[in-house]
C-alpha cells in the first residue's frame, strides 16, 4: 500500500508540473532572453515564453524567428491577442514588439487560429490545431492580431 501512494503522489507532483495556468490581465512581462524589462502588463490568456522553448500544450505560441527561436510568448485558446502589445527587443527594422514580426508558430490548441494582417484588409491566415508553421517568405512577418475560428 506504501507503494500506490508513492506512486499516486508521483503521478500527482507530475501533474502539477505539467499543469500550465494563463495569467490574469494584470500580470507583468519578465525579463527573458533579450527582452526588455517592461511595466506593461501583457494581454489576459498571454504567458512570455523563454527563446526557444517548447510550446505547452492548449497554447498558440509565437516565435519572433525561424526555428521557434527569439522572443516568445503563449496564448491561449479564443483570446484575441493584439501582438503590438506583446514587447520584444531586435525586431525587424526596429519595431519593439511581436507585431509584424513573427516567422515561427505552433499551434497546440484545440482550436483553429486566426492570424491577421491588419495592414491589408482581408488577409487572414489559418492554423489549423495541433499544426505549426515556419512562415513562407511571402507572409513572413505580417501578423499582427490573433484571434480564433467560430466553433
């Protein structure tokens, strides 16, 4: 019997290791890699990852650079996700945030996104769930909102 709890507790501490929570609208970006420290609290269902780091599951992640490498944050499914309010350091030509600079994704949700460029009208991308996506050099870095597919 001492035995089936240990492992019972083991499953357990697994568990909660594994479990990834979103935070509320009012948490603040940390410094990672080669972001800035920032004051701005990020978008609510928004996570900063660290350069390079797997995707978690039941997230959409956005990677600034091929490779899933760079400045990269979490968003969780049916957020709507402004990326000018996700910071970043060494976009293209300057820009200070993930917006028009994302080149890798992944989409471990359940849920198909939306990925949007605002600068032209009607050009909406899909990422079906379970998919991801190094960005063609046509599209490459023209994102700048997510949102997600009705059900």
């Amino acid at each position: 019997m001492t035995n089936r709890v240990v492992i019972s507790l083991g499953v357990a501490a697994v568990a909660a290791m594994t479990t990834f929570s979103f935070p509320a609208a009012t948490a603040m970006a940390e410094p990672v890699g080669d972001t800035p420290v920032t004051d701005t609290p990020l978008p609510a269902g928004v996570v900063k990852l660290g350069d390079g780091e797997q995707c978690p599951t039941k997230t959409l992640c956005v990677y600034r650079d091929y490779g899933r490498s760079g400045p990269a944050y979490g968003i969780g499914a049916g957020y709507h996700v402004d990326l000018n309010k996700l910071p970043i350091t060494g976009g293209v030509a300057g820009r200070p945030s993930e917006a028009n600079n994302v080149s890798s994704w992944v989409n471990n949700t359940g849920s198909k996104a939306k990925l949007i460029n605002i600068d032209t009208p009607g050009l909406i991308r899909s990422l079906k769930p379970g998919r991801s996506l190094e960005e063609p050099t046509v599209t490459n870095d023209t994102v700048d909102t997510v949102d997600w597919a009705a059900k």
